[in-house]
C-alpha cells in the first residue's frame, strides 16, 4: 500500500525533519500553513495512470496550486482532501487537462479513458434530455448496459425521466452511471457526495470501492469533508495549496501537519468509515441528514452528536 | 398568386428553415442568442465592404461574419466583464458602422431597409444556389458533429474531460452558425435573422423530449412559419421578412403559454 511515491515523499520529509517522519505510510511537509513542499518525486511515472509534477497554477497574480506532485495508479483509490479553497477542483481541471498548468507537467497515460463526475452538474432545462439519452451520449452503451448501470448506482427508476427534473442525488448518480459507462481507465469524482444524504454516502463509497475491486480503474476522489475519509483508500493527500500530507488514512489523521491543516479538533473528529464493518469513529461534522436515525437504524456509520 | 418570384420565395425560405433549424437549437441550447445578434447586426459591414470591393455580397458577409464570430470568441476569454455586456454592447457597434459604411457607399443608392429587413421576394436563383449550397455544407457538418456538438451543449467540461477537442469543435460551429447567418440575412435581412433561428426552437422546446425531437419539430414550425407568413405578406401586401417572423412569433408565444399553463397543477 505505501507505495513508490509514499515511500520518496517520505524518505524526503525525513531527510528535512527527522522527528517528522513516519514508517507507517504518512508522509507530511513539516510546516503546512507556511510554504513547504514535499520532496520532488523526480521524473514523471510513465507506468501511472496520471502522474503530475511541479504543478504550478496562479490566478491574478496568486498561487492557487504551487509544486504539486501527484501519480494515480491502476487499481488504486486515491482520496483528495482539503478545506474550501485548498485548490482542489483546480487540480483536478489541470490532471484532466480542462486548464493548462502555468508550472510543472501533467501526463496522462496514452489513450487514458476518463470517466469524470464534476464538482456542479448544473442542468440546462433548455435542452431536452432523457437520462438514458444522457447515459448513451457518454459512448455507444447498449441498453441493457445502461439499466444495469443505473440500478447498481440506484437510479434505476430514473432512467425515462428528463434530467432537469431529477433532485440533486439523483443527478448524481446519474453522472456517475455516465462515468462507469464509458468503462473508465480513471475514475474522477468531485465532491461526489454533495446533495447526497448520510446513508447514500456511505453507500456510495462503498460502490465506488467495490466496483474498483471488480473492474480495477484507478479512483480520484475529492472531498472537502475533512472528517469523512474512505477506510477503503489508498492513500489520503491533503492539500491547501500545495500537498501537506500524503499517506494511508489511518496515519494521516494523527499527522501533526493534518492537525495543524485542519485543526486539532478536526484531527479528533477525524473518522474513518468501515464500510464493512457496523462502526466508525465519527464524533462531529458529519451529520447533515434529518433522516439520521433511519440512517443508523439501517446499519450505516453511528456517533453523530449533532441532530 | 403562384408567380415565380412567390415560388422562389417560398423554395429559399423552406431550404432556410431546414438548414437554420439544427443551428436555432444549439443557439439556445448554448445561450448564444446574443452572439448571433452580434455577428448577424456585424454582416451589414460584410454588405458594405461587397459592395465597394465588387464582390459577391453573400461572400463577403460570409468572411465578415466569420471573422467577427473569431473576434467575439476571443473576447470572450477575458473574464472581466460578462460576455452578455460586452456582446449588447457591440452588436449597436456594429450595427451603426456598417449603416456608415453602407450610406458612404459612391455609386447607386444602395436599399438600406433590404438589407436591415430582408427582401425574401427579390430572390434571385443565384441566391438559391447559394442557400442550397451552403445550407448542404452547414447540414452536412452538423450531421456530422452532431454526437460532440450535443455532449458539449449539455456540459463542457464533461465533454472535455471525456475527449472531445472542445476547442475545435466550438470553432466549426462557430463558423457554420456565421454561414447560416450570412446566407439567411439575404432573406430575413440582418435585423430578423437571428429570430429566424431562435424564435421556431423556442416554440418547439415545450413540446420536444429529445435533442433530435426538438431539431426536427423546429424545422417542422419554421418551415410552416415561411409558408405562412410569405402568404400573410402576399395577401396584405405586407414585407415578406418580417410577416414570416411575425407568424414565428405568435407560433412561439402559444406555445409557451401552453407550457405555462401545463405546468400548473
């Protein structure tokens, strides 16, 4: 699980910091909230799905990403967390070349097939659009592909439906079905659980692991929940502009540099869903669903304090 | 009633309405109504340009159109001031220019209210070739950008990050909605072009489930719309672009009553 570029970003904290670093698979700059960078993970990984390097983007004259390195790999589920404003839609645009970096080097492998769930679908009500007509513009996807698709997402009952009418969970999974349907090499989701609720949430990265396990794409998962990791990822990168931590999510968490990043209290709340398992370590934030006793009473993660 | 300059007016508005129909949608579908306007209003300078120069006049607003399109796009990619301001701004530019141009024009007096208005019955077989000619091509290259066209319509950055080359695809569309344009001013005149396009797609939208349903009942009620308002205009002796797109209009505002009133419970 650590893998290659752990390992350097490790061995290269610790060369900076000894008392910073860590064998367990975390791997932190010293100090977040000022300008540091991990250690160059040297060249670009050609045996990566995507690898960047040196990532730089500026806005007016401001550095929203500043030395960014990052691989995503076969079968691997790679989480990205930060807090509002760390960058992390942005870094998302430049690995999908949606924006050109203004430092640095982003390579994607030849013939990469994307499936991208973004951060905002805003539908247009002014063009007509049934979801299997959605669903079939993304590739030629036969439909019995495409009723299987839906249901394993669960949004089989929306497949005749016009996209303008669907709630926002709804929507989607129906962007997610488009992903899955185009047999992707990568995975991207943004923020893939707003307008979700808490139990949808859970089952949702549970899809998204298990469907993993079964077609082994690489995963890109972003989040701005700080206290909601995905037990089943591989590797947690923290980001506020540049890449704080990086490592397994279990280590992450009790990473100094995550709690000065997100603070100590969030670093506490820190919780790990065990989607297999019937408890987490949820304490705070995490609740946003009226429904939480239902969601408890079906089996999903417990500990919220804040109903 | 059927003379030949009646058969011709109807011939040219019919191919018209076929060809405007598939660019009328994506107009609206991709909110660029006002860009149309812009470039539309722009052609009038094309007219003035053809005419000093010599040229055919379907040409040369062909090439100012275009090129006003590319000027607008590249505009556009500032992020200062919202497009919509910038084009409300530029179409009464245009416009103003190109009725200078047009009037410092030496030689005959030039019919300034054709151009502005149209003159759909003073078609002539050349224009007819050209709507043919052209409106083919345009037809052609819808149909066969017509899957990336619609996957970047309904979300760009998904169509881009998916692999469409959104850049090269807007740029075709672009210049096949400034042909479309240029080649529909002759007949509807630079003012009422763009409710050419958008005003049958907007009567077709309550009443179509699809993309390719919305394209093919827009044809369907611009194509009705020329038949009947080219007959309105010959029975009240009426100009024939303007009475095509009074008859549009009145189609489109039934039809978003109807919606208004399907909608409530």
């Amino acid at each position: 699980m650590a893998d290659r570029d752990v390992r350097a970003a490790a061995a290269a904290a610790k060369a900076r910091s000894p008392e910073d670093g860590h064998d367990h698979g975390a791997s932190c700059s010293p100090s977040c909230a000022a300008h540091a960078h991990e250690g160059s993970l040297g060249a670009i990984d050609r045996t990566a799905l995507v690898s960047a390097r040196g990532l730089g983007f500026q806005r007016n004259g401001r550095d929203l990403l500043d030395g960014i390195d990052l691989d995503i790999r076969k079968r691997e589920i790679v989480m990205l967390i930060g807090p509002n404003g760390a960058g992390k839609t942005m870094l998302v645009r430049l690995l999908l070349g949606l924006e050109t970096p203004d430092r640095g080097e982003v390579w994607r492998r030849e013939g990469l097939r994307i499936g991208y769930v973004p951060q905002r679908f805003d539908v247009d009500s002014v063009i007509p659009m049934t979801v299997e007509r959605f669903l079939r513009l993304g590739g030629d996807a036969s439909l019995a592909r495409i009723e299987t698709i839906l249901d394993e997402v669960g949004a089989g009952r929306t497949r005749h439906q016009q996209l303008s009418q669907l709630s926002g969970g709804e929507l989607q999974r129906v962007v997610l079905a488009r992903a899955l349907l185009r047999d992707p090499d990568l995975l991207v989701l943004d923020e893939p659980v707003q307008g979700v609720d808490y139990t949808g949430e859970a089952e949702l990265y549970n899809l998204i692991a298990r469907l993993r396990d079964k077609r082994g794409f690489g995963v890109l998962l972003v989040s701005h929940d700080l206290h909601i990791v995905m037990a089943r990822s591989d590797r947690v990168v923290c980001l506020n502009r540049h890449v704080c931590c990086s490592g397994v999510p279990e280590t992450v968490a009790q990473h100094p540099a995550y709690a000065r990043l997100f603070g100590a209290e969030a670093a506490r709340a820190f919780a790990v869903y065990r989607l297999h398992h019937d408890h987490s370590h949820d304490i705070a934030g995490a609740a946003r669903s009226a429904d939480e006793t239902a969601a408890s009473a079906q089996g999903a993660p417990k500990g919220n304090e804040r109903a | 009633m059927l003379e030949p300059f009646f058969l011709r007016a109807v011939v040219a508005g019919l191919a018209l309405a076929v060809v405007a129909a598939p660019l009328g949608c994506f107009v609206i579908w991709q909110r660029m109504a006002y860009f149309g306007e812009t470039v539309a209003q722009a052609s009038l300078i094309g007219v003035a340009l053809s005419l000093a120069l010599r040229l055919d006049i379907t040409f040369g607003v062909i090439v100012i159109a275009v090129a006003v399109a590319f000027l607008l796009l590249w505009f556009s990619r500032q992020q200062v001031v919202a497009v919509d301001s910038i084009l409300g701004l530029l179409h009464h530019a245009a416009l103003a220019t190109g009725v200078i141009a047009v009037s410092m024009l030496k030689g005959p007096p030039v019919d300034l209210v054709g151009f502005l208005f149209g003159d759909v019955f003073a078609v002539t077989t050349s224009d007819i070739a050209w709507i043919m000619v052209g409106g083919a091509a345009v037809l052609g290259a819808v149909a066969w950008l017509w899957q990336p066209l619609l996957r970047l319509a309904v979300h760009e950055d998904l169509a881009a990050a998916e692999g469409i080359d959104h850049r090269r695809v807007r740029a075709i569309f672009t210049i096949l909605l400034a042909v479309t344009i240029a080649v529909a001013m002759k007949i509807v005149g630079v003012l009422l072009v763009m409710a050419f396009l958008v005003v049958p797609a907007v009567a077709a939208r309550p009443f179509a489930g699809t993309p390719e349903r919305m394209v093919l009942l827009t044809a369907i009620l611009a194509g009705a719309g020329v038949l009947l308002g080219l007959s309105l205009s010959a029975t009240i002796d009426a100009p024939g672009g303007p009475a095509v797109v009074i008859v549009m209009s009145i189609a489109a505002a039934l039809s978003l009553t109807a919606a208004s009133v399907m909608r409530r419970p």
